[in-house]
C-alpha cells in the first residue's frame, strides 16, 4: 500500500539540466552513443534519487525521498517506477521512471537493505532488511507487502567484515524458492513461496521456512548466473560470497552451495582467499566470468581474484585499487573494469588471460567521506562506452572502452552510490542492457 506524498515536493524531470562536460582525453570527432537509457542513483548526502539520460549525458531531474538515508534504487521488476531503497526509514519510496513523480511509500517491518531480486513469473520482488533479517516479498504491480520471512528481531552484525547491516542481498534460486541471507547470525535461511486461497476467490501469498545452513562468515550476496545455459544440476548449484573476519583472522572466499529436490540447501565446498593478511581484507561483490567457470571477486586491501569455479581453486591475483568490488565484463572486447571503491582508478583487466592491462583514473580525491566509484555501472549495448559515478566527488562519467579514458562527465553534486539502468524504450531490460549494483 502507497502512502502519497505532497506534489510540492516533487522535482520532475524537467526542473534541471546541467551541460555534460566533454573531457580533454575524449577523441576528435568520435561519435556519441545513440541508445536510449536512464539511470537512477540513491544520494544520501542530499537524500534524493538522481536521474540522468545517459545517452545524452544530462541530468533528467532530481527527486526528494520520503523516507531518509537513499542507497540503492532498483527498478520495480520490469514496470515503469523505481524502488528508493531508503535505509534510514522502515519503508521504501516509489518513483515514476518517466515523470519521476514520488507516488508515496511503501511501509514495511524493517528498514530496507536492498531490492534488486525480481521474479518475473510470479511478478514478485524482495526487500532484504537493513536493521532485521527479515525480507519482504513485494507485489510490484500493487506496491504492497504480500508476505514477509525471516527473524524479526533487530540485529547488528560486527564479528565480520562488510559492515553492520542484519541481512546480505536478497536472491530467488527458483521459481518458488528463495533465501534471507541473516549475517550477523552466519546462516541462510531457504524458503519457499506459493500462492494461499482465501476469501471470496481471493488469493494470499504464505512462506514457509524450509532449510538452514551455516557459513564460515557473514555472506554478502549470492552469485548472478544465467541458468539457462546449465544442465539440471549446475542449475541448482549456486555460490555465494563469504566477506571474511578481521577480528577472527579469517580469510574471505566464494562458498558452493546446492538447493537439493527434497529442499535441502547444503554447503558443498569452498575456496579462501589466502596468502595475504586476513586483517586487511574483506570481500565486497563477486561476479562470474563470460566463460560460465571462472568467478572473478575484489577485496579491500587491493587484489582481484580469479577462482576456478569447477575446482574451487584461486587460478591467479590481479593487483587492483584498495576497495576492489564489482567487475563489469564486457565480453565483446574481451575487457573487464575493476571497481575500486577507495581508490581514484578503475582497474582494467584482459579477461581472455585473466591479466590486467592497466589503471585508468576516474574519480579526484575524497572530500565528502563517501566511497570514490559507485557500486552500480553500465555498458552501452554497442559495448562502446562504460557508465558510473565517481560518487564522492559527484560526477557520473562515461568511460571510452576503445581508448580506456574517459570521454564525458556530468557533474551532479551530492555523491550517488548505487542504482539501476533502464532501457529508456521499453521500460525493462535484461542481463545485457541494464544493471543494479550490490
């Protein structure tokens, strides 16, 4: 259910513009993009949801939120409205893609994590808990809360890496399953999903609680794969990232798991990324190489690891920047950008052999105390152009994957962080034109 919110605090898409400024590396006479796409980051220094048209490199408008502290903001499934994941309020704010009109709120029991997990088949999305491991199961088309799993119990996670919050993000491994990742409490929690039959030929949502099992650490997230490229048993395999212990000299790793058929979820192997010191590390986001086998994974001292997913071996170390996060492959030219989220260069890396070419400043230095490079980017669908934030500084950049520079800036203010791309055409996207960040 929507609360509304004053139209007189609303700022639409046509309040602002701020002309894109061209970079002294871009080259002479090189085409712009043509595609079509907005993108959309939670600022929680100015507690708003920046819009940009990325194609034109312009601000679209800017849109205050109801509820405090803007993080993530993540498209609700394939529909034409944005979820503003508001961490510092029990609720998340709902936003026209087009207008950007702030319809209101939608309340929940916790303060939200993140909502990037959608399940198109039953029109359902997760809201993991910031403050509780709790999720809530959202109908996109109403804007309301079907169902909730999980402990709600506030919790602050603090024995290991990554931060307080209660839950890691949430992630369907099904058409009817899915997990509430509880970090403080170093377990996942498998649940199911069907519809219940209630009154008057209406119909509810019921889960139930079905499996546990235990991690050797908080777990951030589970790995994004696309399962229609598995056989039947690699589909119920999945991995997800262990963030590792400072306090407790434990190493951070990628974890193997399989969701059985008699509903079992066990911990079938794992791989730490040792050899350097466990009290300078703490994985943030892992992703899976094009090849399908190879997972490529940061951590914060510095390194990018390429493990072997079949045998669950560190293959090789790429030396990358301090707060090494997402990598965005871009199959197409063979090349990877490496995120380093404290530093002010992305690592670019050749994913045929698994080396890396070199460091490319994007971002000036720290001077709002907030993270140097967003967690959400994009690739043009030409595979041209890479797209992000230098969030502390706040300036959303395009990236030239010919020439590895920078090509174009647009300078917001504020620092956004993370988000969602939507293709501006249809209103939804798919694994290759869009992104969400973790």
């Amino acid at each position: 259910m929507i609360i509304k919110k004053p139209l007189t605090q609303i700022v639409t898409a046509c309040a602002i513009l701020l002309s894109s400024q061209v970079a002294l590396s871009a080259q002479a006479g090189q085409e712009h993009p043509t595609f079509k796409a907005r993108a959309f980051y939670g600022d929680k220094v100015l507690n708003r949801v920046v819009a940009i048209d990325v194609h034109k490199m312009q601000l679209a408008g800017t849109v205050d939120t109801v509820g405090s502290t803007p993080y993530p903001v993540d498209q609700a499934g394939t529909l034409d409205k944005v979820y503003a994941i508001t961490r510092g309020s029990a609720s998340v704010d709902v936003i026209t893609a087009d207008t950007l009109e702030n319809l209101g709120v939608i309340k929940l029991d916790h303060k939200p994590r993140s909502g990037e997990s959608y399940n198109a088949r039953l029109g359902l999305a997760l809201i993991a808990g910031a403050n509780k491991p709790l999720t809530s199961v959202i109908d996109v088309v109403n804007d309301s809360v079907v169902a909730v799993a999980g402990e709600n119990i506030e919790t602050v996670q603090s024995r290991d890496n990554g931060g307080s919050l209660s839950s890691g993000h949430p992630a369907w491994l099904s058409k009817d399953r899915f997990v509430v990742i509880d970090r403080a409490n170093r377990i996942i929690q498998l649940y199911g999903i069907e519809k219940a039959q209630g009154k008057k030929l209406n119909y509810g949502w019921e889960v139930t609680l079905l499996d546990e099992v235990a991690t050797p650490t908080s777990v951030h997230h589970i790995l994004h794969r696309n399962l229609a490229l598995l056989d039947q048993h690699e589909k119920h395999t999945f991995y997800a990232l262990s963030e590792g212990s400072a306090k407790e000299a434990i190493h951070p790793g990628i974890l193997k798991l399989h969701l059985h058929k008699d509903d079992r979820l066990t911990l079938e192997s794992q791989v730490a990324f040792d050899g350097f010191d466990p009290a300078l590390m703490s994985s943030h986001h892992a992703d899976f190489h094009p090849d399908g086998t190879h997972i490529y994974a940061g951590s914060a001292e510095g390194h990018l690891f390429v493990v072997d997913s079949v045998d669950m071996v560190v293959e090789t170390v790429i030396e990358s920047g301090l707060g090494t996060g997402h990598t965005r492959f871009v199959p197409a030219k063979d090349l990877a950008i490496v995120t380093n989220h404290h530093d002010t260069f992305v690592t670019v890396v050749d994913i045929k052999n698994h080396r890396k070419i070199k460091d490319v400043t994007v971002s000036g230095p720290k001077t709002q105390g907030q993270i140097l490079q967003s967690h959400t980017n994009f690739v043009s669908p030409d595979s041209m152009y890479y797209y992000a934030f230098a969030s502390d500084n706040g300036i959303f950049f395009e990236f030239d994957l010919k020439n590895l520079e920078v090509s174009r800036t647009l300078e917001t203010g504020g620092a956004p962080v993370q988000g969602s791309f939507i293709n501006w055409d249809y209103f939804s996207y798919d694994g290759d034109s869009a992104a969400t960040g973790m």
